[in-house]
C-alpha cells in the first residue's frame, strides 16, 4: 500500500490517540508502542518512511526471520551490513528517513492443516506463536513491532502522522516468491521486498526481469541462511540445544525448551 503525505499536523497532537501503554500484545489499528511513536515523532515534515511487513505460521519464529527485517532495514535505509546487500538496493529507490516493521501470525485454522496432511497436530497454538515473535524481537530495536493482521498498521500511521509519507512492502522469502509466483502482483501501490534463499534466489530474479518489473517495485535483499521451523522443531524433539543457538533467539529456545518439557509430564 502506498499512502501519501496528508495535511500537515502538529508533532505531539494525536500522541495520546496512537500510544497504547501495552506494547508486548499485537498492535491494533488504534494504538502504537511508545518507542516507535517516538521515533516517527522527531522526523522533519515530509520524510518519507518504509513500512516492512510480514505474515508466516512462524512455528516457531527464527533467527532468520528477524534478520529479514534487519537486512531490509540496512538495503532501504541504505547502512552498511555484515552481508554484502549494497548492490541490492536499486538506484531508483526512493531515499528513506526511516523503517518500520510489524510481523503478524497465521491463524490455528490456516497453519493446523499443514500438520495433519502429515499426520501431526499443531504444536504451538496462535498465541504462544505471537509470544514467541515477541520474544524474538525483544532487543531488534523501537522500530519493531507486532500487528494481528498484515498491514493494518498502515492506517494507523497515516493517521498518526499525516505530515509524513509511507511506503509500505510486503517481505517473503524467495521460496515463497517462487511458489506462489508473487511477482506477478508487484506494482506501485503493492511493493515487495524478498529476501534471497539458496536455490530459489536466482529463479526469482530471473522471472522478474523476465516481467520487466520497476525494481523499486520488487526489491530483492540479500540471501540469507537456510533455517527452516521444520529443522527447528526436529532439534527441539531430540533437545539439541547447540543446533537450537544456532536458529533461535535465546529467549525463544528456553521458552520452547520449558514447554516441551512440561507437556511431556
């Protein structure tokens, strides 16, 4: 969704409208968390801010999907990275004051027929999902956040702030992309962002130059590691916890670990 800059309104006026005193539960359309009110608050008039989002089954949440939102934030802010992402960023992208960016859940009714088709149940339900993208994301910075459906928050911004311009994208990863053959739907007032993934990336890139896409339009970020949930929930079943450092946030994998102990009782 592309939202344009609206009338210009005073920095501190609609504070008490978009800040909701609850910022460890799934954002609404009529609240933000106060860190990031107050980091879209010191922008000058007219800046021109990036929405990132993204909507998975995240069962669990990775290391990988919070990295996605780190690198999109180096390639459309323009920073330097630890991954060589600066020949991604097109030259015809605009110049962005900041980044923001709100992961939402799928859910139990979307995310449990995977499961059964393999025999299996759901082995974390919608809300312990959210706690654990909660917990994933807890030292990420004030630029992040949850939301309950993807991209509701867009509204909520243009109303905050209507003396600022937001553009948002969709993130996914190349797999994803490919699966789905989501370049199709990349245009103007629907941008994409997608992350690299070994095997996928070059295909993707490919069929979107074959389209002839704006790459403003459909931005490709960096590839980054491999970790897949599912290899996460088979090293969560044999309690490998030196396979778990490597894909979990710390807080994520003591919280996986803990519960799976207590169900087993």
């Amino acid at each position: 969704i592309l939202l344009a800059l609206g009338t210009t309104m005073p920095k501190n006026q609609n504070k008490q409208l978009c800040h909701s005193a609850n910022t460890t539960t799934a954002m609404s359309q009529s609240a933000l968390p106060q860190e990031m009110y107050d980091i879209l608050n010191v922008l000058d008039d007219g800046s021109t801010v990036a929405i990132v989002t993204l909507l998975g089954s995240l069962c669990p949440i990775t290391k990988a999907h919070v990295q996605a939102f780190i690198e999109a934030r180096r390639l459309l802010l323009a920073e330097e990275s630890d991954i060589d992402n600066d020949s991604n960023r097109p030259p015809c992208l605009e110049t962005f004051q900041e980044m923001v960016g709100f992961i939402s859940v799928n859910e139990d009714a979307y995310v449990s027929p995977k499961f059964e088709r393999n025999g299996e149940i759901l082995p974390l339900k919608y809300k312990e999902r959210v706690e654990l993208v909660q917990l994933a994301i807890t030292d990420v910075g004030p630029w992040m956040s949850t939301e309950e459906f993807e991209g509701e928050t867009c509204l909520t911004l243009q109303r905050c702030f209507p003396r600022l311009s937001f553009i948002h994208f969709t993130m996914n990863g190349a797999d994803d992309v490919l699966r789905y053959r989501k370049w199709r739907w990349a245009r103007e007032n629907n941008r994409f962002i997608t992350m690299g993934r070994k095997g996928d990336t070059e295909k993707v890139v490919q069929a979107a130059a074959k389209r002839g896409l704006n790459p403003a339009y459909f931005v490709m970020g960096t590839e980054l590691p491999d970790i897949s949930s599912t290899a996460v929930r088979d090293a969560l079943s044999e309690r490998d916890c030196s396979a778990l450092a490597e894909m979990l946030h710390p807080n994520v994998m003591k919280w996986c670990l803990e519960h799976q102990t207590s169900r087993q009782k």
